[in-house]
C-alpha cells in the first residue's frame, strides 16, 4: 500500500511539472506571438498612414486646381448673368493639358449649367443633391467595371446685392496608379472589385496565393471598416484600405502587400524555447524527487495510517507525532484539530441521539419536499412501524394521510395541528402535532422541516366523555330555552292570531271591497310563517346526531332567527354572499346553529354603539373545506386581547348588562376543532371584526 501510495504521488507530481512545462511554453509562445503581432500592426498602421496621406495629397491638388478655376472672376461674372455660351468658352479657354477629365457646373438647385453627359458620372452628382451626403474639398471614387474614377466637388458662394449666389463645381477623371505619389519603399495596387485580382501584375508568390487572397479581400469587404491587415501565411501579409461610392459600395480598393517572413522565426524560437524549459524542468525533477520524497511523502503516510484508526474508531483521539514545519506542519496541526472536534462533536451527538430516543414524542427531519431523512424510535411506536428504515423516504402526508393543503401550509408557514386523527391499519389515534421550517447556513440543500408529534389518544378518550357531558348539557340549555321560547309564542301568538284572522274572514265576506282587510290577512300570514320558521329551527336543533347538513340553509335559518331580534332589523344593514350550490359537511345541526349564532350575536353587540352598522354573512368551497366569513362594522377587538378572545372565561362585554361569562367563543372554537375544522379572527380596533370558520366538504356531497 505504502509503494503503491508513494508511486501515485511520484506520478503526479511528474505529470503537474510536466503541465507547468507546456504551461511554460505555452506562455512563451503567446509572447512571442504578441510581440510579432504588435510590431505588424505598427508597421501595417504605419503603411496605411503612408497610402492614406499619398491619396489626401492627390486630393488635396485637384481641389486646390478647382478653387483656382471657381474663383475665376469672368466666369463668376457668367454665372451671375446665367450666360450659358460664356461659361462654355471660359471652361475651354481655362483648361490645360494637365487638367483632363470633364468638368461640370451645377446651380444651388442642382440644374446642370455645364458639362458633358457622362450617365455614371449624372448618378453619382443627382444623389449627392438629393442626400447632401458629400464633404466638400474632398472625393468620391466611382467604380465602372475594372475602371476607377474620382468625383471632386467644390463650393463656390458668390456674393450678390440681395443674396448670396452659390454654385457647384464638379471634376471626373480617370484614375491610375501614376497620379498618386506614393513613397519609393511602398508598394500598392488600385482595383475595384476582388475579382479583377487576376488581372494586377502582383508578385509571384502572391499570384501562387491568388484564391486565398481573393478570399481573404472577400472577407474585408464584407466586414465594417476602412482598413483591414489580412494575413495568409507564415509568410504572406497584406494591407487594405477600401474606399466607397455615395451608395455605400467599394469602388477602390487598395492592396499593399506585406511580407512577413515568420516561418523561420517561429521554428527557431519555439525550438529554443523548449529546449531550454525541457533543461530546467529535469534538473527541478531530479533535485526534489528525493526532498519529496521525505517531506511529503512520509508525514502524507503517518496523516493516512491515523486516518484509517480514526476511520474505524471516530471518537479515538490521536495527538500529533513529529512537529513539522510550514503548510504540511499547518495541515497536521488541522488534521489533529478536526480529530478532536470530531470527537467532542461525537460526544455531543451521543447526547442529543439519547435525549431524543427516550422523548415520549416522535422527532422528525424532513427535506424540502417533505421526505422524512431522520426520525427518532418513537415514531415507530406511535405509528406501528417495526424498522426505522420503514419511515425514511416517506413524505409527511404520506405517513399522516392528512389533505395536500395541510402540507403546502406547512411550507409556507408552519402548521400546528392540536388534534388530528389518523388512520392506521382499521384502528384510529389521535396526535398533536407541529411543523416548522429551518434555514441551514452552512447546507447548500437550502429549507428544512421539522415536525414533533405526540400521541394523544389516552388524553382524548378520558375527555371523551367530560366534552360529551359538556356539549349535551350546552345543548339541553339551549334547546329548553328555544323550546319555551317556542311554546311561549305558540300560546300567545297562535290563539290571538287565529281569531284575527277568523274575524278578518268574516269581515271580508260582508265588506270584499274593503283594502284593510286584506292588510290584516297579510300580516297574520307573516306572522304564522316566523313561527312556522321558529319550529322549524327547534325541530333541527333537537336532532343531535352528525348527518350532513346544508350550511346555507343552516345560516339562513339563524339570519331570520335574528330579524326579530328589533335593533338587527331597524338598524343592521344585512349583505350575504352564499355560494350558488349547497355547501354540505357532516356534522350535527345544533353544533354548527351554536357556532353561527354565538358570533352572529356577538357582531350585533359590537355594532351598538358604531355610526355605521353592516353585517356580512359569505359562504364559498375551495379545495377540499367550506369557508364562511361573518364580518360586522363594530368597535373592533383591542390588538392586546386578540389572542385571548377563545380563552374560557375571557369577555370584552359588560357581564351586568350583556350577560357574558366568556363561553361563546371557547366553545364555538371548541365545537369547530371538534369537526376537524378552525377559526380564525382580524379585527381592527374602532374598524370591525372578521371571523373566517373552515370546515370539512361532506364526502358524501353530491
């Protein structure tokens, strides 16, 4: 092991020295390149400069022949009478050998007043005017076919006594390679177009080249810019410059060739260079083979022969041997560091495993996706599983059986769940259980979930009975009070009532045309109709058994319980808002009634003492629970006590005049939780108050 360890390590180290070699080389290289390329482009730069300036010249010298002959004051004279046959003889007169090519005059209209017609030439003057896209005292070159012209323009104003008369002078000529001067060392052709390159008397070596050159202008020519330095071989360079027409089309293009004469250079140099890295690269091999071998290798074993103890036993605690220096000393010295965290890190785990195995609650660590990771042995009682390995990989809905939406909750904001029933296998338990999110720094796996749970079965089935004893008593109260509350009614309602209206009948059949009796009818109906509804309620309420029951119905019946009640309907502004379709959930009739009235109720005595006076009553289904929201425009509950308000014994009313005692709302969240449902309160002091109640959709809803 130890042969193979120190073999492995010879072997990179000899590849490292041998990549920092070529690395080496490399570089040198790329120098060198830079070098040769920044002396080309200073040289090339120098030859564009040279070619540029000996055309600016040749420029410079027509314009100056046309100021002379613009400047004519006989033929401004003709110009100002607009004399045709004048302008025509001066032009003849002024004219030298040395002044060929055509010239021609044009107005500030750009009417032609003199010259001779040239088609191409025509083109080229009518779209100067039509753009106004040429730089006076400067030229225009004009591609036709192989032939290479040049346009020179010059302004001329004219001063006249009401305003300025300006004219334009023009000058074609043919251009050849002899009317620009360029330095005796420098070497340059004229062409319109890449493909007239077969026909320029080049240099031998280049006509060899004469594809690749054509190609390599090809790509200048595509490419935005003036000027281009083209390089085709080792060997073979080129400038060139590209002049355009007013329509934005090479009509001159100028070629320099440029001999480089790298090839020669380039083998030397890189030869020598490799030579002399290649020498120093095996006398660094031969000096530190044997340095390596002691300094590296061996503390390299004594790290690894500690490792593989420490592997086998992570809590044993190995000092440092030999002191060495340096970064290995460094690497030592952390080495012996992380042996010893790592042991009191052992230490430390040994006691969280043992607190938490012995918790009567189940632990667990779950990732993003809610996939358990760690749980503790309790789980498995709790769950009656027989492996932990059972649970690992689970997701919490999975193991819970609990909505999808529960889960979601628990993501976003944490769930807390003090009573839920599970299933497992045909039996039922009951747990409380909690979720709630970390953040680890230091784990590039991002969010993690924690849930505790705990079996509360027993606890349940001992308050089983108390909470059974409890709602039937609630229960019996208030149906006895409806029940005499009913009867009361009945006695004095029904008797007075049945006479009226008997009277009512008999009077009609002596008087039919009389309204008022029709009056009395109408209201004995109504009247009979309330109690009608009344009964009604009291028939619903005494059925304690959980069915499914019509919350709409259920709300609707306790809204017309209230309109008796004389400051709801003189002064409550009502607003409902029930869902189209019934709204179905499986519980009894008189839980629910108790729920709804108790806030209801609650809502009128908030509003007794308010200027604006609404009372909101919503129902709507999402996903898989009904929603009802009773919101009412009172006082408002004090931000201190918002969490207090579903404590037992807990009332914001005055006990003397309201009759609180702080039972409504605990045992309307109590009967809620009961369904496996919640309530939740905003409120906004001197604003108002919302309650939203969730409960189950009936599985058996149709």
């Amino acid at each position: 092991m130890t042969s193979q360890l120190e073999k492995r390590v010879f072997i990179l180290f000899f590849v490292i020295t041998f990549v920092m070699i070529f690395l080496l080389i490399l570089i040198s290289w790329q120098i060198i390149a830079f070098s040769i390329r920044q002396n080309e482009d200073r040289e090339i730069k120098d030859r564009f400069t040279k070619i540029e300036t000996s055309i600016k010249n040749y420029s410079q010298n027509r314009n100056h022949m046309l100021s002379e002959i613009s400047n004519h004051q006989e033929l401004q004279q003709a110009f100002l009478l607009n004399d045709s046959l004048k302008i025509r003889q001066l032009f003849d007169s002024l004219r030298t050998p040395e002044q060929r090519g055509i010239f021609y005059l044009y107005d500030e209209q750009g009417e032609k007043i003199y010259g001779d017609r040239f088609p191409i030439a025509e083109l080229q003057i009518n779209r100067i005017f039509e753009t106004a896209a040429f730089a006076y005292d400067s030229f225009l070159p004009i591609a036709v076919g192989r032939e290479i012209f040049m346009l020179f323009v010059k302004k001329t104003v004219i001063p006249a006594d009401h305003s300025d008369l300006i004219y334009y002078l023009f000058h074609l000529e043919q251009f050849d390679n002899s009317l620009v001067r360029l330095p005796s060392d420098l070497q340059a052709f004229f062409f319109t177009n890449p493909e007239n390159l077969g026909n320029i008397n080049l240099p031998d070596n280049y006509k060899q080249s004469s594809h690749q050159l054509q190609a390599a202008v090809n790509r200048a020519v595509d490419n935005t810019g003036k000027s281009h330095f083209i390089r085709l071989s080792l060997e073979l360079g080129g400038a060139v410059l590209i002049y355009e027409d007013i329509f934005n089309h090479p009509a001159m293009i100028v070629f320099s060739p440029y001999y480089r004469n790298l090839n020669q250079f380039a083998h030397q140099g890189l030869l020598f260079v490799f030579l002399i890295l290649t020498g120093i690269a095996l006398l660094m091999i031969t000096l530190s083979a044997n340095w390596f071998k002691g300094k590296i290798i061996a503390p390299v074993k004594e790290v690894s022969h500690k490792m593989k103890t420490i592997a086998s036993n992570p809590t044993t605690i190995m000092p440092p041997g030999k002191k060495y220096s340096g970064i290995l000393g460094d690497m030592i010295d952390t080495f012996y560091n992380m042996n010893n965290a790592l042991h009191n890190y052992g230490n430390s785990l040994m006691v969280y495993k043992t607190i938490t195995d012995h918790l009567d609650s189940g632990i667990l660590w779950m990732d993003a996706d809610m996939k358990i990771i760690i749980c503790n042995p309790s789980i498995l009682t709790i769950f009656d599983y027989t492996n932990i390995t059972e649970v690992i990989g689970l997701r919490l809905d999975e193991l819970l059986n609990v909505d999808q939406h529960i889960i979601d909750d628990a993501k976003s904001q944490g769930v807390y769940n003090p009573r839920l029933e599970i299933k497992i296998g045909k039996a039922s338990k009951f747990v409380r259980f909690v979720v709630f999110s970390v953040k680890q720094t230091n784990d590039k796996s991002g969010i993690r979930h924690i849930a505790s749970i705990y079996d509360i079965t027993t606890e349940i089935k001992e308050a089983a009975a108390r909470e059974r004893l409890e709602f039937e008593l609630i229960k019996s109260n208030r149906l006895a009070e409806l029940g005499r509350l009913a009867e009361g009614i009945v006695h004095n309602i029904n008797s007075p009532l049945n006479n009226i209206v008997g009277y009512a009948q008999l009077i009609k059949k002596n008087y039919p045309e009389n309204k008022d009796i029709e009056k009395i009818l109408s209201v004995g109906s109504s009247i009979a109709a309330s109690v009608k509804k009344l009964l009604s309620k009291v028939r619903e309420d005494n059925i304690s058994m959980i069915r499914p029951i019509d919350i709409n119905n259920l709300i609707t019946l306790e809204l017309d319980m209230c309109r008796h009640n004389i400051f709801f309907s003189q002064n409550i502004k009502l607003k409902t808002d029930l869902a189209p379709r019934s709204l179905m959930t499986d519980a009894s009739h008189g839980d629910i009634s108790i729920c709804i009235a108790n806030i209801i109720n609650n809502a009128i005595y908030a509003m007794q003492e308010t200027d604006k006076k609404e009372l909101s009553v919503a129902t709507a289904k999402k996903h898989s629970r009904i929603i009802i929201k009773i919101a009412d425009t009172g006082t408002g509950i004090d931000p201190r006590y918002i969490n207090k308000i579903f404590n037992p014994d807990f009332t914001t009313k005055n006990v003397d005049s309201a009759g609180g005692y702080g039972l409504g709302l605990a045992i309307s969240k109590s009967i809620i939780e009961k369904y496996n449902g919640k309530i939740e309160v905003q409120s906004e002091l001197g604003s108002g108050s919302s309650f939203t109640i969730y409960l189950p959709y009936s599985s058996t809803a149709t």
